[in-house]
C-alpha cells in the first residue's frame, strides 16, 4: 500500500502578528523642560504675558508672572504624566485654589503638551482675565 501521507503537502503555520512593544513611559522631567515649558512659554507671552518666569521641578511646573502676583504650579501626583494632576494658583497672594487638571477619569488618560498648554492658557484668559489688564 502506497503511503499516503507523502502526497499532502503540509502548510506552515499561519504566521504570529508581531508583538507591540509596549509604550515607552514618558520621562517627566524631560517631558515638563523639553516640551510643556517651551511651549508654555510661547503661548502664555503670544496670550499678553511680558514677565513670564517658569520653574521646572522633577514632578511639577511652575509659572509666575505680572511681579509674581500671578502664579500656578501644575503637581504630576502620581510621578508621571498619564496619572492625576492637580493645579494649584492664586493671584495677588489672596489664598491659594487647588483643583484637579486634566482627570484621567474624565477622559484625559493620554496628556500631551498641546492639550495641557491650551486648557492652562484658556483658564488664564478667561473673562476673569489673569493676562492683560488686571482685575481689580
């Protein structure tokens, strides 16, 4: 008897999708000096800000300005950029406002400079216009 076996030809196995890396963690530091500061920067002084001063630390930023009667320090609780973040700032040292910036539960899991930079410049400019002409 003919071995029958002989005649099929074997298929090789369907190949294996390539594995994503997963995302490299974003480093804060570099992160808050190399993109969100510059760009903080550029905005916040096309915005009407002249004596803007920032402070980068290891998990938050700092910006001042208007003689240091305006500030914010956005803190990075978490140590990183994708966790919660909390925005703390005052004006003419009248006490100090903390609020949650950018919860990752209200959908921003996935911060970037662009996002940040337009929410802080768009808090800043309001009606109750902490760039430009003083409130008194």
């Amino acid at each position: 008897m003919p071995d029958e076996t002989a005649d099929q030809t074997t298929t090789p196995p369907a190949a294996t999708p390539a594995k994503k890396a997963p995302p490299t963690p974003v480093n804060l530091p570099d992160f808050l000096s190399g993109d969100l500061a510059p760009l903080l920067t550029k905005e916040l002084t096309a915005a009407g800000v002249s004596d803007l001063q920032l402070e980068v630390g290891a998990a938050q930023l700092t910006a001042r300005w208007d003689n240091d009667d305006c500030r914010f320090t956005i803190y990075f609780d978490e140590g990183t950029l994708e966790g919660r973040k909390t925005l703390a700032y005052q004006r003419d040292n009248k006490g100090e406002i903390l609020q949650m910036f950018m919860p990752p539960e209200r959908g921003f899991n996935k911060p970037d400079s662009v996002s940040m930079v337009g929410l802080l410049v768009l808090k800043f400019s309001s009606t109750l216009s902490w760039i430009g002409a003083k409130v008194g």
